[in-house]
C-alpha cells in the first residue's frame, strides 16, 4: 500500500473537452481552471484551447514555490 501522502486521484476523462464545453454563448473561453485546488501538490491536465495542447495547473504551498520554478525554469 502506498502512504496517503502518495496516493493519486484521477477524476473525470481526458476526453472532456472543457474549453469546447464551456461556450455559455459568449464564445469560447480564453483559459479554463479547477477553482478547488487548494492542496500543495495538487495538479490538473486539460486539453488545451488548441488541437494537441495541454494545459497544466499545479497547486502549490508557498514555501516550495522556488525549488519548483528552479526544476521547471532551470
């Protein structure tokens, strides 16, 4: 069994097209988010507002903000 701190939640389908999905007759959206991340570690992939795109959005405590920029920027 994997410690709690190192389980993973898969929610929903990577076939869900939010940014298609979205259109509420104002046209479609320029960015589409997951309001309830609020967990240090937390992350969501959605298909991105262009064929082949993914958009990332990652929750993280601020503490460990600067060791994730140096892994992701250099």
């Amino acid at each position: 069994r994997l410690p709690f701190q190192r389980m993973t939640n898969v929610a929903a389908s990577p076939r869900f097209r939010a940014y298609e999905a979205a259109d509420f007759g104002f046209g479609k959206p320029g960015r589409v988010e997951l309001v309830s991340m609020n967990h240090d570690g937390e992350m969501v992939l959605v298909g991105g507002r262009r064929e082949g795109e993914v958009q990332a959005s990652v929750s993280i405590d601020p503490a460990h903000m600067d060791a994730f920029k140096a892994c992701i920027l250099g």
